[in-house]
C-alpha cells in the first residue's frame, strides 16, 4: 500500500510543510552550536576545550544527518501529493485510491524540487530513471556473477533514490575491487550470498537475481549494455534492500557512511566541508583524499540541498541533494568527480575551493 491510498491531499501536504520546519530547525541548531564555539574560544583554553570541540562536532553530524531524514521524508509526502492530484487530474488516470509508482528524481538526502530555506531548487533529472517502473514485474535476470572483474562502469543507479548506496559502490569497485569480488558467492541453485556488515561484523544475506523489470531490464541498479549484463551490482543492492529493513524503498535516500560501513565494514569519517571551527574537524585537503584513494579507500561528496546562486548548480553541473564519489585527484589538487547516475562519462574536475563551496559534507574511509 503506498501513502496515495485514500490520501487527504491537503493534510499530507501540511504535515510535510511540518517536518519541513523541523528540518530547518535542526540545521539552526547546528549553525548556533558552531557559533556558540566560536565564542568559547575567547573564554576558555585548554585540552578540556578541545575535548568538548570534538565531542559537539560529532553530536553536529548527528543532528545534520537527522535533518537530512527528516527533509527525505518531507519530499516523499510532496511527491506523493503531486503525485496523486496529477492522477486525480488526468483524463484515464489513476483515481484517489490508485497506488503511484516509484519517483523520478534522486536525491541522497533529499530527491524532489523542494523550497527549503534557500528557497526553490533546480534539479537535473536522472537519466536512468524508468516511467514504466511503476509496471515492472519480479523477472529473473540471467547473466554470469561478474565480467571481467569488478569495475564502477558496470553499474548504473536505477529508478530508486540510492545514489548514497550506488556511488558506494561505484567507489569501492574503483579502489578496492577485491572487497565486492569475495563479498559475493554464487551457491549454484540460482542463490548468491552477499556479506555486509554491521558495527564491522560480517552478516551474509541469501538472494536470488530475481528484480523488478521492465521488457526484461532491471529498473532499478543495472549495467550500461544488457549485452554485457553481470549480475552483481542487483544482487548488491537486493542485499541492501534486506539489510535496510526487506522493502526496496527503504533504500530511498540515506547517507554515504551508512553505505561504506556495509558494504566495507570499515569505519567513515563525515566532515563539514568547511574550514572547520578552530580547524577541529576540517575538511580532508587535496594530498590527504588522494592519500585515501592510494590506500584503497573511498572519498564521496554530498551536495547541498538547494541551488543558493551557485553556478554550477544553475548550469547542471552538480545536482542538488545528489551523492558522487572522487575519482582522483590531480598534480595541481584539483578533485575529479565521478555521478553515478553516468559513471562512464569523464569526471566532473573542480578546484578544491569549488569542491567546498558545491558540496556539504565528505566521506572518507580507507581498509
């Protein structure tokens, strides 16, 4: 049953205006808790101070990644809205009881257009996103477990909102393929076992490759050429779909951190990407992520929620409330980006300057 059955439009849209407010109301707790640091620094000194600092900003990370939440479900009650009075509207469509299908934007914490506190936002449309999703049927897709090793082209994000789960990995399958290589086992009775992690202990998941399709392509994470079709990166993200809770929107918008730790079972540091408060907790610099990715570990980068003037955003070149993963880094620092809606197109380069003011928050984890 989705939200649309027997909906109260103008109800569900104000709870959504609700959590909308609540959103914006965490986020000021993060923006007074940095002021309020800034001015301890003038009335207090010493290790105890420092202590504090890092105990807040791990508490801040908390609090961001609650409002990120809170604004996912926000967006979902507005789709869900918009959808329903285009059925409603629709010569043929579906009445108010008829169920809507699955979304057309991602977004890692948010997806929709929205009108948050920068006010309204532009969005580049996910090019693999599927209108017939909604009629896809449970199909068994066949298909060799991998092809030629382990590579991030060999997945594409589908129709569900997971860019958090699919730049993951993208990103583990760039720097440190063996991990998704001995994570998964084909049984030889049309089940694999896929290994996870949760707290850093592995827990095995059995699936089958048994996905939701349309005229026989998986709609949801799929390769770019059915012609050259393996079939781990569906049985990953099925593996996730139980790991998250056994539905497959519960994959709909979550955070890098939460998709490295399963997928590695290695702990993720998640910074602001700004300077920092008294540079507790800055921001990795340009030698440090490329030292990451030497090492084998992974650097993905969250964007910010609303267009708020910036050109990139204005041109599509970033999405809004999107997740990518860094590639590389060049001799002059710069970051290569990489989208996973398109992992085979050429990286998106961009100053480490144009990097902290076009995204929010990094993720970095290493083995």
């Amino acid at each position: 049953m989705t939200i649309t059955d027997g909906m109260d439009v103008a109800r569900v849209r104000q709870v959504g205006a609700q959590l909308r407010a609540t959103e914006q109301r965490l986020d000021e707790v993060c923006r007074t808790g940095r002021a309020g640091l800034a001015t301890l620094d003038e009335a207090w000194q010493g290790p105890d101070l420092a202590s504090f600092g890092d105990r807040w900003s791990a508490a801040e990370r908390v609090v961001h990644a609650a409002a990120d939440r809170v604004r996912a479900y926000a967006d979902e009650l507005e789709r869900q809205a918009d959808a329903q009075d285009s059925a409603s509207d629709s010569p043929g469509g579906r009445g108010p009881g008829g169920p809507a299908g699955p979304g057309g934007r991602d977004g890692g914490a948010g997806g929709a257009d929205d009108a948050g506190a920068g006010g309204s936002t532009k969005e580049k449309d996910n090019p693999n996103f599927d209108p017939d999703a909604e009629d896809a049927v449970d199909t068994e897709i066949e298909g060799p477990l991998f092809r030629d090793g382990v590579a991030p082209t060999d997945v594409e994000q589908g129709s569900l909102n997971d860019c958090w789960f699919i730049a993951s990995l993208q990103a583990v399958a760039a720097t440190h393929p063996e991990v998704l290589e001995q994570g998964v086992v084909d049984n030889g009775d049309g089940t694999y076992d896929v290994t996870l992690y949760v707290d850093g202990e592995p827990v095995v998941y059995r699936v089958d490759a048994v996905v939701p399709a349309d005229d026989g392509d998986p709609v949801f994470a799929d390769n770019a050429s059915a012609s050259e079709r393996e079939l781990w990166p569906l049985l990953y993200e099925k593996a996730m779909a139980q790991h998250m809770g056994g539905d497959w929107r519960d994959l709909d918008y979550d955070t890098a951190e939460r998709a490295l730790e399963a997928i590695t079972g290695q702990d993720v540091d998640t910074e602001n990407t700004s300077s920092g408060i008294f540079d507790w907790n800055a921001p990795p610099d340009s030698d440090e992520i490329r030292e990451v990715l030497d090492t084998g570990g992974q650097v993905l980068l969250s964007s910010h929620d609303d267009v708020g003037g910036r050109p990139l955003y204005e041109d599509d070149t970033i999405a809004t409330n999107h997740l990518y993963w860094v590639s590389g880094v060049t001799d002059s620092g710069d970051l290569e980006l990489t989208n996973p809606w398109s992992p085979g197109d050429d990286p998106i380069v961009l100053t480490y300057e144009e990097f902290q003011d076009n995204f929010g928050h990094i993720s970095t984890s290493r083995p």
